[in-house]
C-alpha cells in the first residue's frame, strides 16, 4: 500500500556508545554476522546512524543488538534516529514546590518522550529531555505552575 510520508524516520537508526576504535567494517560485520539487513552506515566517533531497507528491519536491529553486543570492549545502544531538533534538550525546571514527587513530574513528561538524565539542585531541576516524535511543548498546561526556562 502507499504509506505515509513520515515513515522513513522509523528505519533510521541511531548507534551508540561506540568506541572510537570502531570502524565501518566493525557495523557491516556486527550486522552481517546476524544476517541483519542494513544500507547506508554513517560513522562519528562515538556513534553511528544506519538506514534499514524497512521498519521491521529496523526493529530486528534493535531487538538484536541494543545493550546486548559489545564492540571494543564497549556494549552499543540502538534506538530509532530522531530529528536533530527533537533529539535532546536541556531544561531547567524552577519553583518546584516542596511537596512535588520527582515521579509526579517524571509521569507528566513521559507522556511526552524521554527523560534521560536529571539534576536534582535545591532551587532547580535540570533536566536533559529528550522528545518522542511528536512535538513537545515545554508550557504544556500541567507544568505551566512550574515556570519552565
């Protein structure tokens, strides 16, 4: 059938915690050894984007190799590549009241995407946010009280 236009973001995927040792031919055998189907590979140091012919491969990918296959010593993570502008974030949360539990707040931006790392100050919470692929809005009104920077 003829699909939507926004598919092909779900068979770019994203690698990473690679060691900067890892080369091209590292990917290609990582994945040809598991007779995983895999296109373009593009190489960073410290991470990888690959293309999947298609969103199941994709999810074959992921399945097989995130946080279970280690190259040079170090174990990789596979996720679905997301839009440079939604990846991450960093967010300061101020003004929490006392009484606020962090889980609280984790549950109101999980409906939204991914918290992946979060810095609890006195006076403020820093957060590194990663969004889902839906746009996320920062005064979204639950959190509007909290006063967002």
């Amino acid at each position: 059938g003829g699909g939507g236009g926004g598919s092909e973001i779900m068979n770019k995927l994203y690698i990473g915690n690679l060691s900067s040792s890892v080369t091209l031919a590292d990917i290609q055998q990582l994945f040809g050894e598991r007779k995983l189907a895999v296109g373009q590979v593009l190489l960073k140091s410290g991470y990888a984007f690959v293309d999947c012919p298609d969103e199941n491969a994709a999810i074959r990918v992921i399945e097989a190799l995130s946080g279970k296959v280690e190259l040079h010593g170090k174990v990789i993570e596979v996720d679905y590549s997301v839009p440079k502008k939604q990846r991450s974030r960093k967010i300061q949360i101020r003004n929490i009241p006392p009484h606020l539990q962090w889980e609280v707040l984790d549950g109101l931006l999980a409906q939204h995407g991914t918290v992946e790392n979060v810095e609890q100050g006195r006076r403020a919470w820093i957060l590194l946010y990663v969004a889902g692929l839906g746009n996320w809005v920062p005064h979204c009104p639950p959190l509007l009280p909290l006063g967002f920077m």
